[in-house]
C-alpha cells in the first residue's frame, strides 16, 4: 500500500503495513523500524529501550511512547491502533 502524507504530492514508494504484531516482535529483537502516526502526522525511527538498569522499557515512536506500565491497561496492538501506526516493511 502507498500511503500519501501530509501533502498531496508526497508520497512513501514502499510498502507499509499495520500488523502490530509483527512490529512488536521486530522490536522486541531491536530493530529499529521506520513508522508513522498518520494521527499526528509524524514520522519517526520507532525502537525499544530499556532504562532504570534494565527494569523498565519503552517503544519509542520519536512523537509518542507506549511505556511497560501502559501496557498494563492496553496491548501493545490497541494502543498502535489508537495513533494509527503504520510502519515500512523491512527487507524479508
């Protein structure tokens, strides 16, 4: 899917997706994955990181964060549906 952004003539030339799972786990492996929030309108290089000694973490999408203790009230896939992620597929 080609998304069109922020103005009519811009457009992303790859493919995007919003399997969240998917995301989840290439994070979890610590990649770092190109994503929007299509809400925001922001793009931003989305990674995990640890801090507190390793005792805490967060997804960092660069315009927002979705932290450990967030995901107590929501999964990781409802809470990358509320900001409308959508992410670059990497190479397979």
């Amino acid at each position: 899917m080609q998304i069109n952004l922020f103005m009519e003539k811009a457009r992303i030339p790859y493919k995007t997706s919003r399997d969240y799972s998917w995301l989840k786990q290439l994070l979890d492996e610590g990649n770092e994955i190109v994503c929007f929030s299509l809400e925001s309108k922001e793009c931003a290089l989305a990674k995990k990181q640890t801090f507190c000694e390793g005792q805490n973490f967060d997804y960092n999408f660069g315009c927002f964060h979705i932290f450990d203790h967030d995901l107590e009230e929501a999964t990781f896939e409802q809470l990358c549906e509320l900001y409308d992620v959508e992410f670059i597929e990497p190479d397979k």
